[in-house]
C-alpha cells in the first residue's frame, strides 16, 4: 500500500512533468492517493486529471494502470509521456503482437511505468491471470461517470470494473471524471467496490468562461444568433453543438455559405471521415466544427474561443463538459445556448426509445427538467453549476454570465432589426422578468410577486444546498406570479409543481403569495 508524502514535488513537477507547481485540487487529490486510500476525484475539462496517476507512477517508481475508454486519448498521453522519458504504452485492438510483447518486456524490467487499458481488455482473463501477479501501485478509472447508469455517459464495458477490486483489494483505486452529482458519485464508489473513498470535487468555476442562454421562438431565430456569434468571435476555434446527425449537416451546410474552414462531424460518419475532420480541425484547417456529442471527450484544443449549443444537449452534466472545451488556455471565451422550448421535445423523444429501466428514464426526466429551469433561469449561471456539483469552492455572483453582466462584450448580441414595428414595440413597453419572451410580460403587480418568489426561492435553496432551477424554474415563478393560487390544491395546476414540490413547499409558497417573503408574525 502507498504512504507518501509530496516532498519534493516541486524539483519532480519541474524536471519531469515540465509544470511549476500543481493545480487546484491535485494535491489534494495526490495526498489522499500516496496514503493508500480509494479516492473520488472530480476535476474539470482541462483541470489536470492525469497527473492524478501520473504523478504516483514516478515518485512510486511503479507500475500504474488506466482504464481509458478512447484510443486516441491514449496514444497521445503516452506520446507526450514517453518524450518527457516517462515509460508508458497503450494496448489496444489495433496493435501487432511485437508492439505488445516490447511493452510486456519494458514493465518485466520494474520502476516507472503508466500503462494504458481500455474497460473492454481489463475483463479479458489473460488480463486478469496477469494482473494477480504484478506489483501495482493504482488503478486509475478515468472517465468513470461510464461507470454509472445515473450519470449522462453509462457505457456497459465500465459496469464491470468492480472486479478490479475483487482481483487486487490491496491496490487503491482512483475513480476521475469532469462532471459528476452527489448521486452520480455514490453510484461510482458502488460499482467500482471502492472502500470509503476520499472525495474531492474542485474547479468546476471556470473564470474565464461567459455563460449565456439565450431563448429563442424557432430554428431561424437560432440561426440569426449562431451568424451574429461567429461574427462576433472571428478568430479561434468554434463548436457548434447539435442534437441529431441530420441537423449537424443541415447547419454545417448553412453555415458554409457565409464562413470558410466549416466541417460537421456525428457517429453516423466513416471512421475515417471523422478521424479527417478531426486531424482537419485539430491542424486549424476547420475553424467551425458543427458536431453532436459523438465529438467532445478527450478532445483538448487550448484556442476554442466559443461553445455554441444549437440544440439544448440531455442534461446539466453533457451542458457543463461541452461547454469546457472552451478556453482551456485560459484566455477569455463565450458558452452559448440556444434554447426553445421545443428542444424538450428532442430529448424527450431521446428518453422515451431508451431501452433503460424505468428508475433510469425517471432519473432522466429530473435531469432534463433541470436542464430546462437552468435555460430559463435568471439566477448565476456559474453560482448554479458550482452549487449542483457541490463543489469545495462557492460562490454568490460571478461577475461574468449573462444573469451577472448582461452588457459584457463576451456576450453576443441580439442582431437589431430597426422595423416600425419593433422601433414602436421599444416604447413604453412594460418591466419584464430577465428570459421571459415579450409575450410574457409581467404587470407591476405581478412583478412585484415575482421578485417576491426569486427571493423565497433563492434563500431556500441556499438553505438546502441546492441551485436555485432545483427549487423551482423561473416559469414556476412567473405562473404563480399570474394566477396567484389560494390553496394547495390550486398549486397543482401551476408548471412544475408537482405533488412532492406542493409537499414540500407549498405552504411556505402561500405565504409569499399572501404575505409577501420574510417571516411572519
């Protein structure tokens, strides 16, 4: 078992890894390793999960095993380690024999060494008989929300890796992802036999990252903001997120008519069509990548200065990963969502031909709603997302999100139409809640109320530890701001509140709606 310290890590950090010291959460996360213990690390986009196990392997001077779910995530970790002379070797489907046989003899010799597996070849018993036999100091499980049904990613071939733990109970296991629930965790930890895990979850704020929603009516109000964005950002690289192959190609199409470098990418193409597009856009010969999510994990460009979702992904944690391709060199970017109401129904569709169980589909149907009182919001966006992953670090305003700073120069506008109709549609026209369409205006009554429920709503969610969207979406707050029910029973005929919400909150709800917020004498 592992009992280190991280003495002397600034002379391995320089001499071996070429950094100046660590980012937030790793020591943190190394600590809890080097002592032996199970460890559930969350880590962002870009946040330096793999000097997680990276780093023991060297100062351990031992054999480490990944699990990676992604070739070519794996050929290029063990490129970049084997030129800064770290041992290091992948195998996978596409090898020859010989290339196996010479990473077999270099992990024979002892000492430093990173091995690369995917889930598939950890269950194979060849592996298993091998693995018995070894000294081993980790098992790191990258991308192990796959392990989870929970979580936005399940992948089968991870559900098995438990038996790692079955097969070397002495060796500690690191479980890594980018985006993972309280819940999603707890599942982890089950699958994988891991025995009272350390938690870290560090760094899901990203600074230097404007969020934005923007409501849209239809398809070709999209469009208008899509253009005004890539007009906006002309320089840098660009995903453009869709919901389905088919819409991928009929943006990509549109898009290629007014801008040069434009490619799409979905599952549905060749695997060599999309390693082209790939190394394509990876070269900068694409500038616009328009892609579905079959395009994002292990992808790592440091210059992606805007993340446009035409369509709105599953849930909070697809949401959050694709947004962090985004600016992982640190400079300033746009995260852009383009959201209608219709979009639901994409992802309903998606939810109702799953094959999943009907816990699973029921799990799904929170996340989406979720989803939609995140897109429909007025609070902090970056405060939300910090509060729903229960991160170490909180806090009340970014400063730098569509809710915080509506006249940033990172957000991208509106394009102007200067009709007769719109210029007499800008006069005297009523206060309005922040994302409600101009159908939906609010009278100063009603307002009043509104404000009132945000107020509510937002000191309860602080007291339970939650976002503000979990409590109740704006739209919630804007139906009870209209009608204004008497009773609990007319709380039901409000959107999103349920029989458990009205349980929960309802009486609290009437009392805003006859009192006003605050306490009561």
């Amino acid at each position: 078992m592992m009992n280190m310290t991280l003495e002397n890590s600034d002379s391995i950090l320089r001499e071996r890894f070429g950094l100046s010291g660590f980012r937030r959460g790793q020591n943190e996360i190394l600590t809890s390793v080097l002592q032996g213990n199970d460890v559930l690390a969350v880590l962002p986009t870009g946040g330096g999960k793999s000097l997680c196990y990276q780093y023991p392997a060297v100062l351990k001077n031992e054999l480490v095993i990944v699990i990676s779910p992604l070739i070519a995530l794996m050929k290029d970790q063990v490129s970049a380690l084997r030129q800064r002379g770290i041992p290091a070797g992948c195998l996978h489907s596409g090898q020859k024999e010989a290339e196996k046989r010479e990473i077999f003899q270099q992990i024979e010799k002892g000492g430093t060494f990173i091995l690369y597996l995917s889930p598939e070849r950890a269950q194979k018993e060849g592996f298993q008989r091998w693995v018995r036999q070894r000294k081993i100091a980790l098992f790191a499980i990258d991308e192990a929300h796959c392990v989870s049904q929970w979580g936005h990613d399940f992948r089968e071939e991870y559900s098995q890796l438990g038996l790692l733990k079955q097969l070397r109970p002495d060796v500690p296991v690191l479980s890594l992802t980018a985006s993972a629930t309280p819940l999603v965790l707890r599942d982890i930890s089950k699958q994988l036999q891991l025995k009272t895990p350390q938690k870290h979850v560090h760094g899901f704020y990203r600074p230097n990252l404007y969020y934005q929603v923007e409501t849209c009516t239809d398809d070709d109000s999209k469009m208008e903001l899509l253009v005004q964005s890539l007009k906006q950002f002309p320089t840098g690289r660009v995903i453009v997120y869709c919901g389905t192959r088919k819409k991928t190609e009929e943006i990509a199409a549109s898009l290629e008519r007014s801008f040069a470098g434009v490619g799409f990418y979905h599952a549905g193409l060749s695997n060599e069509n999309r390693n082209q597009t790939q190394d394509a856009y990876a070269r900068g010969d694409l500038r616009i990548l328009v892609a579905t999510n079959a395009f994002g994990m292990g992808i790592d460009h440091p210059d992606v200065r805007l993340v446009v979702h035409f369509q709105m992904p599953a849930n909070i944690d697809s949401l959050y990963q694709e947004m962090g391709r985004a600016g992982r060199d640190g400079q300033q970017s746009t995260c852009l969502m383009l959201y209608a109401r219709r979009d639901k129904g994409l992802q309903s569709y998606f939810i109702q031909q799953s094959e999943a169980s009907s816990a699973i589909k029921s799990s799904r149907w929170n996340t989406l709603d979720a989803l939609v009182a995140y897109a429909e919001g007025s609070e902090c966006r970056h405060a939300e997302i910090l509060t729903y992953y229960q991160d170490s670090q909180r806090i009340e305003r970014c400063g730098h999100c569509d809710s915080c700073d509506p006249r940033s120069e990172r957000r991208v506008q509106k394009p102007v139409r200067t009709t007769i109709a719109s210029i007499a549609q800008g006069i005297a026209k009523p206060k309005k809640a922040k994302g409600i369409s101009n159908s939906e205006v609010l009278s100063p009554d009603q307002q009043l109320i509104f404000d009132e429920l945000r107020k509510w709503r937002k000191d309860k969610a602080k007291e339970l530890d939650v976002p503000a969207f979990v409590v109740l979406g704006d739209r919630s707050l804007r139906d009870l701001a209209v009608k204004k029910p008497e009773g609990l029973s007319g709380l039901l005929e409000i959107y999103g509140l349920g029989e458990n919400k009205v349980e929960r909150f309802g009486d609290e709800i009437l009392s805003v709606l006859t009192y006003g917020h605050g306490p009561q004498d």
